[in-house]
C-alpha cells in the first residue's frame, strides 16, 4: 500500500479528532473507566464512546490501561529441536569459535514488528540459533520497532532479525533502524526475513540490512553459518 493512502487516513483522523466535542469525550472516557473498574456492563458506556466521537483505538487504549494486554502464547522455550546433524555439529564448532573470540556467547535477538501474527518461521530460526549454541532473545508477535530497538540495547545483542509477514516491512523497517540509531546502534547488524519483492530490497539500505532471507532460504544451518559470518564482519573478527 502506497503510503500517502496511509497518511491520508493519519490525517482524517486528526482532524476529526479536533472538531468533535472534547468535552463530550472525555465524559465519555471516565464514564468507560468507572464501568471497567466496577466490573460492570460496557456495553451502555461503549456507545456513549462512540457518540461522543470516541475512536475504536482509544477505546481499545482504554481497556488496555486497566486489564493489560494479552500476549500470545508464542515461545520457544519448551521447543525440542531436531537431530544433531554433520552440518549442524560444524555450524556449532563455528558459533563456539566466534563467542570466544567475542568474549560471550554470540546473541541474536529475533524480532516480529507490527500486526503480523505468522510466528512459525521466526520460532523456527529462534529455536535452531538456539540449538546451535547462540543465545536467542525472542519475545514474541506484535511488537513495535521502539521495543525492538529497546530490548536490542537492554539485552546486549551482536545482531537482530527481523521477521515481517505482513507486507509492511518499507514501513517497519525503517522504523527499526531510527530505533537503533538512537540508541547508538546503528552498526548493529540486521537481518530481515519475508516475503520481500526485489524491488523493496533494493531500497533496503545494505550498510543497515546485511541479509535478506526469502522462503527458498529454508536451510537454517546454512543460515546460522551466515549470521556468524555477518557477526564476525561486523565485529572485524576472522574465523578459521
């Protein structure tokens, strides 16, 4: 989608907001708020939301703030992964070497920006770089570029993988690396995983994403042996 349709629908939202009656909605707003936390009916205070002008994401806002939001159970910390094959043994051997020349075990964190809700591919690069010796920061779906950036500054990461499904990623990724760069990671490495036309990678800046995976990269030994090397440049390391 073209993103001048998007900042359009940005815009026409703004400006209904500041011509509808602000006073009306915030009545509304303490309204929902006292039937939340009685625990009772939001069905009377959900329409007077909506007459006053109330939108569905603030709405949303609103029931966020008092139950929390609900994480999906998506993880790999019970996931058994496969068989020790030759060639998963010497990707090992390699990601040893690597974390001792680093003075740490190599960590990649793996990162699902946006709405898209298709986990099973980024669970399955998590759980393989897992098996083969990488510490793997995974959070799971639906996070933003902000927390992504945030949680590759707090945890410390050589590099980060992003997976989008979704069709945003000239959107997201961008968003990801302003992130990173404001927090003084812009030399972090970073990987991005989809359905990504030629076109679109093209325009991904390459000092930024050193590594576009598509679904005919399906060998994930052969990808863990490239992220050690993409980590390995990136911290002008040699490997043997």
């Amino acid at each position: 989608m073209d993103d001048a349709v998007e900042n359009e629908q940005i815009e026409a939202l703004r400006l209904f907001r500041s011509r509808r009656d602000g006073a009306a909605a915030a009545h509304a707003l303490e309204r929902l708020r006292e039937a939340i936390s009685a625990g009772a009916n939001l069905m009377e205070a959900s329409i007077g939301c909506a007459e006053a002008g109330f939108t569905t994401g603030e709405w949303a806002d609103t029931l966020r703030s008092v139950f929390g939001e609900y994480r999906a159970p998506t993880g790999v910390g019970g996931v058994a992964g496969g068989g020790a094959s030759a060639e998963m043994r010497a990707v090992t051997s390699r990601v040893r070497q690597l974390s001792d020349l680093l003075g740490r075990n190599l960590k990649l964190l793996v990162g699902k920006p946006g709405l898209d809700g298709h986990s099973n591919g980024a669970e399955q690069v998590a759980v393989k770089a897992r098996d083969v010796g990488m510490e793997v920061v995974y959070e799971g779906i639906r996070l933003t570029p902000e927390q992504i950036a945030e949680s590759a500054l707090q945890e410390g990461v050589h590099v980060v993988g992003l997976s989008i499904l979704s069709g945003s990623h000239l959107k997201l990724v961008p968003e990801v690396l302003r992130g990173l760069k404001e927090r003084g990671l812009e030399k972090l490495p970073v990987l991005l995983g989809g359905i990504i036309p030629e076109n679109d990678i093209r325009k991904m800046p390459p000092e930024s994403i050193r590594r576009v995976f598509a679904p005919r990269d399906y060998n994930l030994n052969r990808i863990m042996s490239e992220i050690v090397d993409i980590v390995a440049a990136a911290n002008a390391v040699s490997l043997p």
